[in-house]
C-alpha cells in the first residue's frame, strides 16, 4: 500500500534490514492491533537485499508510535534476555 511521503500521521519505528525482520516485526505489532504501512526500498529486479538496499521502513500511526516502540522494546529485552540465557546455561 502507498501512502503521501508528506503524510505526517505516520511515523517510522524501524527500519528493518531483511524479509525475516520485516515480517518479525509487523507479526509483533500486529498481533498487538497496531496497524503498519512499510516503505521498501528493495530493488525488484535483483534477487537479493543487501544493507540500505534491501531496506524496509515500517510506519505506524504517529498517535500509537509511543506503544509500538515500547511493544518493540519489550521484545527485544525478552530476547537478549533468552540469548543470554541460553549461552550461559549448558
């Protein structure tokens, strides 16, 4: 879905850097009811992403910007939290 460059009821949480993030990502969100636009920067024609490149940018609406980074942050904690664990434990 396209939307206006100027739109400024969105706003960007992540940029994110392959098709495994991406989908991550708006799967989290989402399954927390907060919808998600995302401006790729993926150049159709080449069969891979690489850096900048392969970039995706996900939006939500700016009013829901302050829950979905902390929806985000969240996870992140409990994952460095689980890699953590599962290093030390063995």
């Amino acid at each position: 879905m396209k939307f206006p460059l100027n739109d400024d009821t969105w706003e960007k949480i992540h940029t994110a850097f392959n098709d495994a993030e991406l989908h991550l990502i708006t799967g989290i969100l989402g399954g927390e009811g907060v919808e998600c636009r995302i401006r790729s920067r993926r150049v159709p024609q080449l069969p891979f992403s690489h850096g900048a490149l392969g970039a995706a940018e996900i939006y939500v609406p700016k009013a829901k910007a302050p829950m979905a980074q902390r929806i985000l942050m969240v996870y992140r904690n409990r994952s460095s939290v689980g890699e953590v664990w599962r290093r030390t434990s063995g």
